[in-house]
C-alpha cells in the first residue's frame, strides 16, 4: 500500500514539474511580427557640402553649378569666393 502511494507521488510530481516546463516555454516563445507594422525608413544617400565636406542627406542638399552643399549659407560662399 504505502509503495503504490510512493508510486502516485512521483508520477503526479514528474506530471506536475513537466506541465510547469511547458508552460514556461511557451512563455518564451517570442510573438510573430504583425503584418500591419510599418517597415523602417529607408536609408538615405549622404552627399557632401564642396564647402565644409560635412555629409548631409540627399534630400537636404542645396544645388549650384554642378556642386553639392548643406546650405544656401555655404553654396553662397563657395560661389563668390576669389
């Protein structure tokens, strides 16, 4: 009698501990990406200023005479330099 109750405990303890295995590695599982995320920017190209030699963004480049730069400021300066 007292060995089938010994044999009881293991089997409902090795049941238990397994259960508790499972559950926390489902926990560990990381979720699927949604599908309704946006997508990271773009990388954009970056073009240097023929004034300083800073690199600034495409979008923000200023154009004169066949030249890049990262301000009117600068493309002023470049073009009325002696």
């Amino acid at each position: 009698m007292l060995s089938k109750l010994i044999l009881a405990f293991i089997l409902f303890g090795g049941l238990y501990l397994l259960l508790r295995h499972l559950s926390r590695s489902a926990d560990q599982i990381p979720p699927p990406p949604a599908a309704d995320k946006p997508s990271a920017p773009a990388a954009e190209a970056m073009i240097e200023c023929r004034q300083c030699g800073v690199h600034v963004p495409q979008s923000e480049v200023v154009f004169a005479s066949g030249y890049t730069f990262c301000s009117t400021a600068h493309r002023d300066q470049y073009l009325t330099r002696p």
